[in-house]
C-alpha cells in the first residue's frame, strides 16, 4: 500500500535537515569559488607588484589546486546527502528500511547514475561542468600572466637568443 504524499513530523524534521545539510554543502562548494579568487587574486597583485618575485606567480597554483579539491569534495557530499534523501523518499513506504533510513545523515555515494532509483554518481566531481571549466581557466590565467611577468626570459629559452 503507497504512503500518502503527507509526511508526519519525524519525516518532516528529517527532510528539513537533510535540506539544511545539502544547503550547507552547496554554500561551502560556492565558498571555495570565492575564497579560491580571492587568494589567487591578492597573490597576483603581490607577484605583479614586486618584479624580483615574478617567478614566484606559480605560487598561485597551490590555492587553485587546494580549493578545486575542496569544490569538488563538497560537490561529491551535497550529491550524497541528495541521494540520501531521495533513497529515503523512496523506501518511506518500506516499513523496516522506513526505520532504518530515518536520521541517517551519511552521503549516500555512488559510482555511477541510477535512473530508477533517481540516485546520482557522486564519484569523480572534479571533472564536472561545474567545476572544470572555472579552475582550468584560473590555471590558464596564472600561466598567461606568469608568461607575461616573465617574457624576456621565455624568449631567451624560446628563441636561443642572449641579451
């Protein structure tokens, strides 16, 4: 027999925290973006203004790095915490699962999509269309200036030239 579409208030409860923590997965995800720009940005400007350091603009790689693991990390939990909820969703009418899925808060993982069970691949989010694009660009824009600050030099290894 189907559950009718009314939650009671554990069901309830448990629904709003299970938003809450994805809330807070997908905030952290949007963090790492912001604190990612910030740190490459004040970096840069401290390369660009000191021209003894402009070798050192590579320096800026490590936070680009540091927060692509973090992103994609936060990524991977806010899509478990989803697949959580909808594994509970679908097994409310599952008397003895019903118990069992009630308040449990940990990600539910997957290596690939589920199409009947609506649960989504968790494994691998650095490579996402979400992620990918902004990190590679960064990582391009830290080479382009790094190449600039350093032209002279390039060119000397480039063109076997000698100034």
């Amino acid at each position: 027999m189907a559950k009718d579409c009314i939650y009671n208030d554990d069901e309830r409860l448990y629904l709003q925290m299970m938003q809450s923590n994805i809330e807070r997965m997908a905030n952290n995800s949007a963090n790492c973006k912001t604190w990612m720009v910030t740190v490459v940005a004040g970096l840069l400007a401290l390369n660009c203004s000191m021209t003894a350091l402009n070798g050192w603009i590579l320096i800026a790689v490590l936070p680009v790095c540091m927060f692509w693991y973090l992103d994609g990390l936060y990524l991977s939990l806010e899509r478990g915490m989803r697949n959580r909820e909808r594994d509970f969703l679908n097994n409310i009418s599952n008397e003895a699962a019903y118990h069992k899925a009630l308040y449990d808060f940990t990600p539910l993982l997957q290596e690939k999509d589920d199409k009947g069970t609506g649960l989504v691949k968790t494994k691998g989010q650095w490579w996402t269309k979400s992620v990918l694009p902004f990190y590679v660009t960064m990582l391009s824009v830290i080479m382009i200036v790094f190449a600039i600050l350093n032209w002279s030099e390039i060119s000397c290894i480039l063109f076997r030239e000698h100034y």
